[in-house]
C-alpha cells in the first residue's frame, strides 16, 4: 500500500467534499483528504494494488446522503467531518457509519436502524470510529461508546477536538485499546467518556490498566451519555466533564492531599483491654482490624490464657461477642474452661453442682448469647476455616476471635495441598490478614514454636524470640502484636508464667510486660509483681 505520510504539498481544495484547504498530495501523487476522510489512489498507481486492497474498494458498501441527525442534535458540518450518513437499507431509513484506515479507505460500515439494530458491512473490528482524521495524534482525546456520542461530544468542542468511539459495544472496547495502543500513545491525554452504566463503567475499568501510567483521564458525566444530555439542554456539563477528567489511577493509590477529613478527625480509641494490665501497658489493649499472635512451648499455658482473655470480653463488656476456635480440645472443654474461670473451679476436674450461681456464671458468660464455639477438633480445610469465621463475623456479628492454634490447622493438608509447612502457613497467614483487613474484627492467634538448639527447651523456662515461631515468618511479619510465654514447667517456680510482647505494630513499645501466676484450685491466672530476676 502506498505510504502517504510523506506529502509534498497540502492545503489543497477537495473535489469531493468542497473544502477549500483540506487536500493533501504524496509524492505517489496519491491524495488524502482530512475533511471528509477520503483517499484517492492515483491512475498510474492503481495496477499496483494488491488483491486485498482491490477487494475492499470493490466491496459492496452502502452509500447514503450527508444530512444532519436533527433528532439527536447533530449538524450537518459535524456528519460531514466524520463520514456519518443516511440511507436506505432493506427497505428502511438508516444510519450509515464509515469505518476508514489511515489512508482513508473505506474498510467498514455500521448501519442501524430505528430500533438500534445493528448490521456490520465490511470489517469495522480493531478500528475506532473517526480515528482516520488523527493519524499522528494530539493533545487530548476523548473516547466514547458510541458514534452518535462522539459526534456529539466533537461538535460540542467545535469539531477542534479528536473524538472517537469504541466499534461494536462495550465487549469490543478493550480490545479495541489494545489493537491500537501505539496509536493511542501519540496523545498526551485519552480521556475515556463511556456510558454511566455498569456496562459502561466496567469497559472503563478495563481499558485504563492498558494505557501507560498518567496517559488515562476518565469523565464523569451526571447522566447517562453525552448524547442524551445534550438533548436534555445540558450540553455545558458534557464539556465541564471532557475538561474535568480526573487522571485515573488505582483504586489503592490514594493522594495524601484528600486525606486530610481522615486523619484530622479525633477518633476514640476502640481498644478493650487484655485481663493483663502489664500488656496493656505495652498493647495500649486489643484492637479490631489486628492480629495478636500468642507464642510458647508446648504445655506453657498458651491455651489458658486464650480462655482467660474471652472471659474478659465477655464479664467486662456489655455487648462484644466472641468466637472461640479451639482445634486441640473438643467444645465442652472449651466451654468448661471459660465457665470455671467466672465460678473461681476447674469444672472439667471437680466435682460441680447446677445451682443458681452455676446458672448465673452461666448465663454471663457461655450462654450470654455472645459466645460462639467452633465444634471440630484436629485439622480441617483451610479455606473451610475462612468460611466459617467469615460467618462467625458478617452473620453473628463477632468481633473477636479466637483460633487455637494454627499450625494444627496445616497439619492434616494432604502433601499437595501443603507443599510444605511453612509455604502451607504462608498462604494462610495471608488470607486471615485480609479477611481481618475485610471484615474488620480482632483475631487472636495461637502459634506453636519449633525447637530450640541444645538441651534445654523452651518448657525449661526460655523466653522465645521471632525467629523461634514455627513455620514461617509470615507469623510475625502479618500480625501486629507478637506475645512470647515462658514457665519452666519442672522448677519451683511453675506456676508462674512471663509474658513479654516481642512485636508491637501499634505503639512500638516491646520487651517484658507481666507476670502471671496460676492458681490450681481455681484455674485463674492473677497478675504479680515482676520478680528481679525476671
């Protein structure tokens, strides 16, 4: 095909069109027209066609009148610039939209009827309607869904400004931006006018992510396409949003400049304490939207201070509700568990009588309506797991729960579910951040350590750091409080158990906190005066 980019003399009058100065010659002699969009191949250059471009000047396209759509608002001038004519086909009046390349050559025709019927003549995929008449591209250009609304949005502009629309509907858009991507990086600006409806605003969502990054502006119009409020006589606010397009950028990116409502309102601190007051100190108290990680060794008492921290959201408080996920002991030990700390007793151990102090510990703790247990013991799936604390929260209405503990919840993953432990807990720790993120509720979570080196464990006594979590260090990394126990199970002193608080995403304040000590008549963990040595 003969190349017309290098052309020897312009502003030209058009024999075809009338204009004065549109006319452009090549050095082929091959002329190109910018008003009416036609290109003439010279005499001597016409045995040099190919046979594809000789079958598409013989195509069978339908020709009509220049005419203006006076129904939607259209002037005949601005018809006339894109090539949008009227005719007749199977027997009824229609609209006849051209489809031409950059050399101005008819390769395609749109034609709808009265009752938005459409008929493809020709190939019209891939190309852009009116994309002729801005070979080398420009400024600003505005993108519509439909011809009618770019012929619209183009006259509103004086027929000055490059507009455009997408070929056969919302599902040929993103293609549409693809095919012609290197096109549409000659503009500094593509601003994307599509419809106001969902359709509309999803082929938005998926033609920005195509252009460079800073190219893609978007227009908001406050009904539903320009055609329609020009007709409405609010044709200002079609070109207030052609030239108030916001430059689009991901939903997450967020300009600090619109910011300001939100971090300069004082907002109330909506933590509830811990039963600790030494990791209060620290925690400044549990938070809704965080992880609070609870580590130790084996039998160190990981569990019991679980039980003890829903006990206190649910004696301390009026309205929260709590979900108790405990994998290693079935629901009635659970249940047994809070209940014996309001009774001051070891229900599972003693002997207890059904009396009205059973029934009211009862009724203020497991049977307030605000405890929820999660009955399975051992490992499940893990995106069963998710379901089913998803539901404790958005149907229940739960704000804190309790998983104890996670690496039992890997544990029976088939080796192709898992791979291995740490990229199972990988995985995982990442889809409980989110659905914390998500849903908005405090997850406290238990996690076992690996062991040690040398002879000593950490149920001798040691004090655990990060590095000690089992598994991986997704544990640490995604959760926003850390908590280590110690208790040197076999001393003299094991009862007494230490608390030290080895991540803090909140306030930063780390190191050792409490010291508990744990009564074996009554199953409670009281807060004592951290010894010297400790």
């Amino acid at each position: 095909m003969d190349d017309c980019s290098g052309f020897i003399e312009t502003n030209l009058p058009c024999p075809d069109c009338g204009s004065s100065d549109a006319l452009a010659l090549n050095e082929n002699g091959n002329t190109k027209c910018f008003s009416c969009g036609k290109y003439t191949v010279h005499e001597n250059n016409k045995t040099n066609m190919t046979k594809e471009e000789k079958q598409k000047k013989n195509a069978d396209f339908l020709y009509g009148d220049l005419l203006p759509i006076a129904p939607r608002g259209i002037h005949l001038d601005t018809c006339k610039k894109y090539g949008y004519y009227v005719g007749d086909y199977n027997g009824q009046r229609v609209h006849i939209a051209n489809y031409r390349n950059f050399e101005g050559e008819l390769v395609g025709q749109k034609i709808r009827d009265k009752d938005k019927n459409f008929t493809i003549n020709g190939k019209i995929t891939g190309h852009f309607f009116g994309q002729h008449l801005w070979p080398n591209g420009g400024k600003k250009l505005i993108v519509c869904e439909g011809e009618i609304d770019a012929l619209t949005v183009s006259q509103l502009g004086s027929n000055k400004y490059p507009c455009i629309s997408i070929p056969s509907g919302t599902n040929s858009a993103k293609a549409a931006f693809k095919k012609n991507l290197k096109w549409l990086e000659l503009f500094d600006e593509v601003v994307l006018m599509f419809d106001m409806d969902e359709p509309g605003q999803k082929a938005v969502s998926e033609c920005v992510s195509i252009l460079p990054p800073g190219k893609a502006y978007i227009a908001k119009l406050p009904g539903k396409d320009p055609n329609e409020l020009l007709m409405q006589g609010k044709a200002q606010d079609v070109v207030r949003a052609m030239f108030d397009a916001k430059q689009w950028s991901p939903t997450n990116i967020i300009d600090g400049a619109d910011l300001f409502e939100r971090i300069s309102t004082i907002k109330k601190n909506d933590s509830v304490p811990y039963p600790f007051e030494g990791l209060n100190d620290k925690t400044k108290g549990l938070r809704k939207g965080e992880i609070s990680l609870f580590c130790a060794g084996s039998g160190v008492g990981k569990s019991q201070v679980c039980r003890q921290i829903a006990h206190h959201l649910l004696t301390q408080t009026k309205d929260k509700k709590v979900g108790y996920i405990a994998l290693e002991e079935n629901i009635e030990r659970s249940a047994q568990g809070v209940l014996g700390l309001e009774l001051g007793k070891l229900l599972h151990l003693d002997d207890f009588t059904v009396d009205d102090k059973y029934i009211k510990a009862f009724n203020k703790t497991v049977g307030s309506g605000r405890f929820f247990l999660y009955d399975h013991w051992g490992s499940l799936n893990t995106d069963q797991l998710l379901s089913h604390i998803r539901y404790l929260v958005k149907a229940l209405g739960v704000e804190y729960v309790v998983l104890d503990h996670i690496s039992i919840v890997v544990s029976g993953m088939s080796e192709s579910e898992m791979g291995n432990e740490r990229r199972a807990i990988d995985v995982l720790m990442t889809k409980l951040r989110t659905l914390v993120e998500e849903s908005n509720f405090a997850l406290i979570l238990v996690s076992h350590l690996k062991r040690p080196e040398g002879n000593r464990g950490y149920e001798d006594g040691i004090m655990p750091n990060l590095s000690a979590l089992r598994g991986s260090q997704s544990l640490s990394q995604l959760s926003d409080i850390c908590v280590a126990l110690s208790r040197d199970l076999q001393g003299e002193d094991k009862n007494i158990t230490k608390l030290s608080v080895l991540k803090n995403r909140f306030s930063g304040d780390t190191g050792l906190c409490s010291q508990l000590e744990y009564c074996q008549r009554t199953g409670r963990l009281t807060e004592t005066s951290i010894s010297e040595e400790f």
